[in-house]
C-alpha cells in the first residue's frame, strides 16, 4: 500500500510539476474568441502583480509573450512556439528538466538572440548547444531571426517539447512593435495546488477588464484526467489490499485457534474466563501485526530511496512521459495508512472472542 501510493504521488508530482514549469498554475491572457498561438497583447499592471504576490496562496508572477514561427536548420524545418519570457520566469523549477547548456542570461544584452529548444527538437534538426538556427516567424510581413542555441531541455511530454522554445520576451516584443509596458499576459504560480480554485476566484475580481483567465488544469485537461483515472486505480488497489489483510488476519486467527483448541480447554477447566483467553490471542495476533507492519514500512522506505536515487525500474518515457518509476514517499498518508490497517486488524481480532466464547471445555480436552 505505502509503495502503490508513493508511486502514484510521484506520478502525480513529476508531471504535474512539468506542466506547470511552462505555464504555472493559472494562466492570463487577452481575452479574444480565436484561440491561437499567437496573442495581442495587454498593458503591464504593477498593481495587479503587488495585489496577487500578497496573496497568501500565490507563490510568483511572472510575465510572457509568445509566437508562432517556423525553425531551419541543416535543410530541416520544424514549426514551433516561441515563449519570450523574463527574469520573471520560474528558472528554480524548470533547470531540472535542462539536459545541456545553460538558461537565458538576462543580464547579457546579447541574450535577446538566445533560444531553448527541446531534445526533441535538436535531435529532428540535428542541432546542438552553440549552433545557429533561422527562424520564420508567421506574421505580415515575414520576418526572420538568426538565434544562437544556448540550452535544451527535456521534460518527456510530447505535448510541450516537439513544439515549445525559449526565447528573449525583447525578441517577441520586437516583432510584434511592442513597447516595453505591453506583454503577451502573465503566469501565476501558487504555493499549493489544490488552492487553485480559491486562488482563482481572487484573481478573477482583481484582474482588468478585457483579460481572460484559465486554470492550467483546464487547458490540459487530458493529462489531469489522466492522473485521475490514476487516482481511482490506486483507491481500487488499495481497498482489495485491505479486504486481503482481513482476509489473511480472519484465516490466521482460525488456524492458531485450531491449533490451540486443546489449550483453551484446559485453560477454561482451570477456571479462565473468555475474556482473559481472548486477550491471550488478541495479545499474540497483534505482536505478528506489529512485526508485520514494521517490515513492510521498512521495505517500503528502501525501495522508495533506491527508487528515488538510482531508478532501478525504468519506464518507456514516450509512454509514461518519465524514464523511472516516480516515487514521493509522503509522510502523512503513511501514518494514515499505518493507521486504518491497524484499525482493520483490531475490528479482525473481534472474530477470536466469538470462537472462543463457544468452545466446550470438555470436548476441547476429550479430543486433544
């Protein structure tokens, strides 16, 4: 149970995690009824950004601009989304993911020429950190810009690294003639997830008129509805699980009764209550628990740390978007878990008191 759960939870965090390093946890742009990939922009609002940084649930703000454009190289071309983004950006979040070269240097004026692109990308134009690529961008006129290829990354979702790259906000902003005070909207990162919906509601009534709001939850909805479906299937395994522990406690407790009939017999001759034979069983029943539980949290601990450190089972990562089994050893729900089989195994040792109760003394010993 500690092992099924912990894998679901890394499940759960790595491509949760992912996800939200491209577009945090809530996503504002101008509010338009053609969806495309290229927005119009919105004026800049420091309030807005003070406002939702003193929100307790709200962790960052960060702002972007974005463009559709067209990558050549090596007489290759693949069609991406430029993400022009700022110092603003969550870079703690997204290094994990970069496999070679480095992020965008802000500080460097140079770095407006600067892309991230994905493994995915570098390997179908074979390119590499420190080439050059032309990128046509999609707008009237055309227009193109040579960049230099400073990282790339790899996170193993399909969705993001065969069509997402960094680039310099000034290169977008360039493009599209913006100044400096227009951006293509914000993302808003939270502290916890499952605050999103209240985070929501207040960024709703604070934000400016002619803006739209989305839940990043919503703009994936397929891989948050993956991870559902992952949900219910531990719930599902972990209640046959505990419906075998009763199983396997009921049965061990038949056998040692059987096996002591004789014992209880004479124990009863001698003049010993149900209730004093009862609480000799229940007393053996919960040291065998005890020692069980004790095993399997340290079996579990072990495998999560080997897990965890050297990935001793892998994964097809075009599959599962990991290349190991993922595990989050939580705490909490550990000791949650601990508790209700213990609890499970007292409501089990029930059935000793009710065997035991209807034992004759005198057949138990006449067929010992």
């Amino acid at each position: 149970m500690l092992i099924s759960y912990a894998i679901l939870n890394g499940f759960r965090q790595q491509i949760s995690n992912k996800i939200f390093s491209f577009g945090g946890h809530i996503q504002l742009t101008k509010y338009e009824q053609n969806v495309g990939f290229q927005e119009n922009g919105i004026p800049y609002n420091a309030a807005f950004v003070d406002t939702c940084m003193r929100h307790p649930y709200i962790s960052s703000v960060s702002s972007f601009c974005q463009k559709a454009g067209i990558i050549k190289a090596n007489n290759e071309i693949c069609g991406a989304i430029v993400k022009g983004i700022d110092s603003t950006f969550d870079f703690h979040q997204f290094r994990h993911y970069l496999l070679d070269g480095t992020f965008i240097n802000f500080k460097d004026s140079a770095s407006a020429k600067s892309i991230v692109i994905s493994s995915s990308i570098a390997h179908k134009l074979k390119l590499k950190t420190g080439d050059y690529l032309i990128m046509y961008f999609i707008q009237n006129p055309p227009r193109y810009r040579k960049l230099k290829i400073v990282g790339i990354y790899e996170t193993g979702l399909e969705e993001f690294d065969q069509n997402m790259v960094f680039g310099h906000h000034k290169l977008i902003k360039k493009l599209n003639n913006w100044p400096d005070s227009t951006i293509g909207g914000y993302d808003i990162s939270l502290h916890d997830i499952s605050k999103i919906d209240s985070a929501f509601a207040y960024i709703y009534y604070q934000m400016d008129y002619g803006v739209g709001i989305e839940k990043i939850t919503d703009k994936y909805i397929s891989l948050f509805d993956w991870l559902k479906l992952l949900n219910q299937n531990v719930r599902i395994f972990l209640g046959l699980i505990m419906l075998v522990v009763v199983f396997n406690m009921v049965s061990c407790l038949f056998v040692i009764i059987m096996e002591k009939t004789s014992v209880i017999g004479i124990l009863k001759a001698l003049g010993a209550g149900n209730k004093l034979i009862n609480q000799l069983f229940v007393n053996n029943i919960l040291l065998i628990v005890l020692k069980g539980m004790a095993v399997g949290n340290i079996l579990a601990i072990l495998f999560c740390v080997l897990q965890y450190y050297f990935g001793i089972i892998p994964l097809d990562k075009e599959n599962y978007y990991v290349d190991a089994v993922p595990v989050a050893y939580d705490i909490p729900i550990a000791i949650l878990l601990n508790i209700a089989l213990f609890a499970l195994s007292l409501a089990a040792l029930l059935v000793p008191n009710i065997i035991i109760s209807r034992i004759s003394p005198a057949r138990a010993i006449r067929f010992a």
